[in-house]
C-alpha cells in the first residue's frame, strides 16, 4: 500500500467549521483532516508531520500563543 507524507505545505486553510484542512499531495483532494488515516479521495494512506492544530494560527502558521 502506498503512504505519503502530510507536511504544513499541504495546509489547505479553514473552512466555516473551522476545522483544519489539507490537500493530497496524491491526488489533490482538498478535504484531509488531521484525523484522517487515508485520503478521502484516492485512498492513499497519510503519514502526518505537521504542528498540532492547536499552535497552528487561523492563517496557518505557528500561532504566537
């Protein structure tokens, strides 16, 4: 099964739930939640390496806090 890795470059933004979304860097889904274990699209299995949604500001980067 193929795996790739999830990293802040594929940080997507927020939506009006303001969940945290990412992109495949597979297929270009848009949809990825940290929680995710497989794109939702492809099926590709995610390895995550970003922050933890808690530092991360509304803009995406490291939060100052």
């Amino acid at each position: 099964m193929k795996t790739v890795k999830i990293t802040d470059d594929q940080f997507d933004g927020l939506d009006e739930i303001y969940g945290f979304f990412y992109q495949c860097p597979d297929c270009g889904c848009d949809k990825l939640m940290s929680n995710h274990k497989f794109c939702l699209q492809c099926g590709v299995k995610l390895a995550w390496e970003v922050m933890d949604d808690f530092e991360r500001g509304r803009d995406g980067k490291r939060s100052e806090n």
